[in-house]
C-alpha cells in the first residue's frame, strides 16, 4: 500500500498506520507478512520453544536472573533513580499526578551493568536466535510502577509506534523484559493477546510533533479502536506475564499489549532490552514526523558485541 506522508514523500508501506480514517468498513486490521521467527540460526531456545513463540508472540524464561543478579540490578536502578543528572534529563519520565518515576530510558548508554546485561551472550543469542541476524538495541528502559501509585499502559503494538514514529521497516525486533520484582495478576503484570502478532492494527489519526512526551506519560496517538480490541481478546484470549523476580519474558514487537493501574502495595519493576536486526534499520518515520530522540530510538544499528566475562554470565 502506498501512503502519504506530510514531510516526507509518498512511500510504499506494509504497515499502514496513523490514518485519517480506518481502511474499510469490513476489515481494520492486516494480515502480517512477515514471519516472528527469522531464519534457522542455532542458539539456546530449543525448536519447541521457538514453535511455541512463532505461535503465541511470546516465550517466559523462569529464573532468566539469579537472586543475586536481581539485587545487582534493582540497586542499580535505585542508584540512576536518584541520580540528579538523570532527573534532570529527558530519560527520566516520571507520573503526572505523583511524581513518581514511571519509566528511565537509555539505561543501556548510561550503566555499565545494564549494557553487560544486554551483551551477556545466553541473553544475547537469543536475540539473535529469533531475529536470524545479528543486533543491536533499538531501546533500553526501566518501568516501573510503584505501589498504590503506577497507571497503566493501554493496549498497543510497540512496532507500531516504532513503525510510525522511529521507522523501523518491519517487526524484526523482539524486547526482553526481567522482572526486578516479583509481577502478580493485581500489581499491573503485563498481558499479552497470544497469537495476535499475526495481526497487524493500524491506528488511526495524525502523529503530533512531539508527540512522545505526551505518549510516555499516557498514549492516546497510536492505540487501537475499541472495538477492534474487544475483537481480538475474544479471538484470541489474554495471558499474563507473573512470576518471581529474575523471570524474562522475550516477546514479539508486535504482540499486543497492555497493563493495569497498580492499585497494590506491591511495587513492579521491569528492566526492558529492545533488540532490533541490524537489517532492519530505521529509516525516515513512515508516520510523517521527525524521528524521536535518540534515547527512545538508537539511531544507528551498530552489532552489539558479546561480554563473555558478563556479571550475568
């Protein structure tokens, strides 16, 4: 499908999005023609696993980090949440109402354990062992959502936003989040749609310049309509990703969704690792803006290497 886009020209798009008005009344949603998993190259998921994530969009890897591990990097996190050149900068999102910290982005580029974690090579293979490439991070960040004060996030794709607003060409990117806490059905755990990555949803309405310091605090640009996610619950059913602290969950870039407000005195923290094939490099953004800053979309698609000597090793 060719679409137009107001700063750039006409370009050919598989991924549709940010429309001014759904594509028909019969259908609002595409089929995906590209596959989850890409190519045959070996690594440490078995066939079965990487069956099961080309068929569900997503794999749980329990006790991914040890205990200890865990420690390490919640210390970490408290370290860069009260760090003032952090809180000072745009990698620091924090909620609207409370002021606690919602999201630090970059927390590849500015820990040193954190970019040892995303190098570790049984973390890393994996990466490459569903992408059929070598990678790079796209994005790195750490969610967290603080007891009786953390809202949500709504239903989304992330590749379409990534599609949209960083221009990445297709969902040949897969994110691992650990959880650094223990992650309950009523602490804001993540749910996910099972095969619906299958399916791609474009959303409809123009991209406002700037729109991603709004979209951190509350997306309302790039979410789909209500009734197509009402569609896609009762086809294909909701998961959730529990468990204790130091579990992994590798999921597809265009898997959908979302999280609830965390009304529990247990807090949640995740640390996110956004792995992207260096044969899929942005280009300009097929929504029609600027590109987003480079903390949010690493502009070049340099290999990571991997850090035998790793902590997480």
């Amino acid at each position: 499908m060719t679409t137009a886009r107001s700063t750039y020209e006409a370009v050919d798009d598989r991924y549709p999005s940010r429309l001014d008005a759904r594509l028909t009344d019969a259908s609002s949603t595409v089929p995906r023609p590209d596959p989850t998993v890409w190519g045959h190259r070996s690594g440490p998921f078995s066939a079965a696993d990487l069956t099961a994530y080309e068929k569900n969009g997503f794999h749980i890897e329990d006790g991914l980090l040890s205990s200890s591990q865990v420690r390490e990097c919640w210390s970490e996190f408290d370290r860069m949440a009260t760090d003032p050149a952090l809180g000072d900068s745009e990698l620091l999102v924090r909620e609207r109402g409370s002021g606690a910290i919602r999201s630090i982005f970059r927390v590849h580029r500015v820990s040193p354990l954190f970019d040892a974690l995303a190098r570790t090579p049984r973390i890393l293979d994996r990466a490459r062992q569903i992408l059929g490439s070598e990678v790079y991070i796209h994005q790195s960040r750490i969610n967290a959502m603080p007891g009786m004060a953390g809202t949500g996030f709504y239903w989304h794709s992330d590749f379409e936003t990534w599609h949209a607003e960083d221009g990445l060409p297709a969902p040949r990117t897969v994110s691992l989040s650990i959880a650094l806490t223990d992650n309950y059905p009523f602490n804001g755990g993540l749910m996910l749609m099972p095969g619906a990555h299958r399916t791609f949803v474009p959303c409809v309405g123009a991209t406002p310049d700037g729109n991603f310091r709004e979209s951190l605090q509350e997306q309302r640009v790039g979410v789909p309509a209500v009734d197509v996610i009402t569609d896609l619950g009762y086809e294909f059913g909701i998961d959730q990703f529990t468990g204790d602290a130091g579990a992994g969950l590798f999921f597809d870039a265009n898997s959908m969704h979302a999280s609830g407000n965390n009304i529990s005195p247990f807090p949640r923290a995740n640390v996110f690792l956004v792995f992207n094939s260096v044969e899929n490099a942005p280009r300009a953004p097929f929504g029609g803006t600027a590109p987003r800053p480079a903390h949010l979309a690493e502009p070049e698609p340099v290999p990571l290497t991997p850090l035998p000597d790793s902590p997480f090793a």
